[in-house]
C-alpha cells in the first residue's frame, strides 16, 4: 500500500527521503512542490529526476481531493465546494472573500457523531475521520479553483476536529509551518462541541490559534438539550477547560451561539449568558440558526436577534451578531453535503 506523502511534516518528509537513500534537500524541494506549489502529481515535480519521479510514486501517492460541485452566491462573494474523497466519501468546503482577506472553512470529518440537534451535519452520523492531507487538501484545492492566497482558515465545517485530534495537529503544523503555506497560527480558528480532555490536551501544545467553543446554550439544562456531548462534559467543567486554554496560550476564547427561536433567545438566556461569560475575556458571536427541514428550528427576526444582542453589550459582553453568508447555495455547515448524500439514498432506491 502506497503511503500518504502530504501527511507528513517537514521533518518526517526529511526521514522519508534519506531513507531512500536521497540527500535532505531533496525533501525540501519535494515538500514545497506539496505545500506550496500545490502540486497533484509527481509528474510537476519538474526539478527532481525522472528516476527519483517514479520511485516516489511508486512508494507514495497524493490523494485526490476532486471537486464535484461548486456553488457560487450571488448575495456576496461565497464559494461552497463538495469534494470527492479517494473512497467516494464527500465533504464540503466554504470560501469567503473579506475586505481583511480570504478566508475558508473546512472540514475534519466525513459526516459527524456529536448528534446536535440543530446541525445538518449529524444527520446520517460519522462515516470516518478525514487524514491530514485531506483536510490541507481542501485548502489547496479551494486555493487552486479561486486563483487567489488563503489567508484564514477555520475548521468548522463537518464534523468534531478534536475528536480527530491526531490528524488536525498534524494539519495545523503542516499549515502554519514555515516551509508550506506558513499561514499565521492566528489566522487559523478551530470549532469544538466542548470535548474537554482534548481542550486540555491542546492547551498544552501553546499553539497561538483561536479555539471556538459551541456553546448554544447557557445552562447545562439548556446544553443538554441541544448538544448529547452535554451529557458527557458538563457547562462547568467545560468553561474551567476554556479557562485553562486562555491562561496556558493567552488567547481569548470565541463561543459560538446558535440563536433559536424561543429556545435560547429569552430573557433568561440572556442573564445566563451576561452571568457566565461577563468575568471572561472571551468573544460571544450570535448567529441566527439555519432551517434544516429535519429540524423544526427558527432563528429569530433580526429585530429580536438585534435586540438579544444590546442586551448583553450593555453588561459589557463582547458580542456580534454574525452575517449570514451563502444563504443561497446552501452555505451553512453541512447542508450541501446532506443534500447530495440524500439525493444519491433516493437514486439508489428507484
């Protein structure tokens, strides 16, 4: 079985190529035509031999990240992709345009176990865990189709990134190391439901990225009605765990909240909120939740979302109210992968 060369790092690249008998400089080449130049085959790599061509590609492969569908807005510059994997699992990506740079949202996972109850991204349950170079794949293939640099990267698209720990290390040093991308540590965000071990464990690395608590609810009552991962890290424990990454890295914790229509956005809600996250240095971002025709969930009117969001300004909170973006092409975590898994079930069944 031939290895998988874009999941190596730097220094694990170097390894490889010595062992093959190759000088070291070899892997620095080798690894900026992966990292840099973006390179899908072995055959651009025009500066190494037609020998040392095909011994690596006899021993190694560049798994294909193959663009099925791409979906452009027309309310704002948003491109959503869904890409084929090399077993015919899909995910989807999501590229933003802002006036500060271009920004994507990828994902961890094909599919998703966490089970919330507002997500599309849960409906029909994890089929596995993305690989290291499947993740960065998404970044260079969206970097490729738009012609333009990335210069943010958030891991918030389908599935859990810290319950696929391994890999989403391995794809941030690769991402932010010098000798690829090298995109700034603080240009990158990483989502979580609130796995609190792994928010522990990567604390501990001191990595200079933005970690983004899914909150959606401000009691553990309200949690657990919403996220079944509420049941196994309560709000308590997880909020000394955000505790701990802001003093162990000294950045500042996002929470993201979905806003629900009579179920988290009451006055009650409120107070919670202003209670739990007003002794904080954290950034609350409301975002209005998006229809999923399984859920019956409503978001707000923007009046209520408006004023649910001065509410807790005036205690001091740190708060936005998030623009929706790629509204029309199914923007929103999810939801075009759903859509073309469900329409492949209901081909199937004619």
């Amino acid at each position: 079985m031939k290895k998988d060369i874009c999941a190596y790092t730097y220094e694990q690249l170097q390894a490889e190529i010595q062992a093959m008998g190759e000088q070291k400089f070899r892997a620095k080449q080798i690894y900026e035509w992966l990292h840099v130049r973006l390179a899908e085959d072995f055959s651009e790599m025009t500066n190494l031999s037609r020998e040392l061509r095909a011994r690596l590609a006899e021993a190694y492969e560049i798994l294909p990240v193959v663009l099925l569908e791409k979906r452009e807005s027309r309310l704002d510059v948003t491109c959503k992709c869904l890409f084929r994997l090399w077993d015919g699992n899909v995910v989807e990506s999501v590229w933003m345009r802002y006036s500060y740079g271009n920004s994507v949202c990828i994902s961890s996972q094909a599919g998703c176990r966490m089970g919330c109850r507002f997500c599309a991204s849960g409906i029909g349950g994890l089929e596995r865990s993305l690989s290291p170079s499947e993740m960065l794949g998404q970044v260079y293939r969206l970097q490729r189709i738009m012609g333009e640099r990335v210069s943010n990267v958030v891991v918030m698209g389908t599935g859990e990134p810290l319950d696929n720990y391994g890999s989403l290390l391995t794809f941030l040093h690769i991402l932010t190391g010098e000798h690829g991308l090298h995109i700034s540590q603080r240009s990158v965000t990483v989502s979580t439901c609130g796995i609190v071990p792994r928010i522990y464990d990567l604390a501990g690395e001191h990595l200079q990225i933005t970690l983004a608590i899914s909150l959606h609810g401000a009691t553990q009552e309200k949690r657990k009605e919403l996220m079944p991962v509420a049941n196994a890290y309560g709000l308590e424990d997880l909020l000394s765990a955000c505790d701990a990454y802001f003093s162990e890295t000294g950045r500042r914790i996002t929470f993201e909240y979905s806003l629900i229509r009579g179920v988290n956005d009451t006055e009650e809600d409120a107070r919670e909120l202003i209670r739990i996250l007003g002794p904080r240095n954290c950034h609350l971002n409301l975002i209005p939740v998006n229809a999923v025709k399984e859920y019956n969930l409503k978001q707000p009117d923007r009046k209520n979302a408006q004023n649910f969001k001065n509410k807790l300004e005036k205690y001091g909170i740190n708060v936005t109210l998030r623009r929706e973006m790629g509204a029309d092409i199914d923007g929103a975590c999810g939801q075009l992968r759903r859509s073309y898994v469900q329409t492949r079930i209901e081909e199937a069944e004619i």
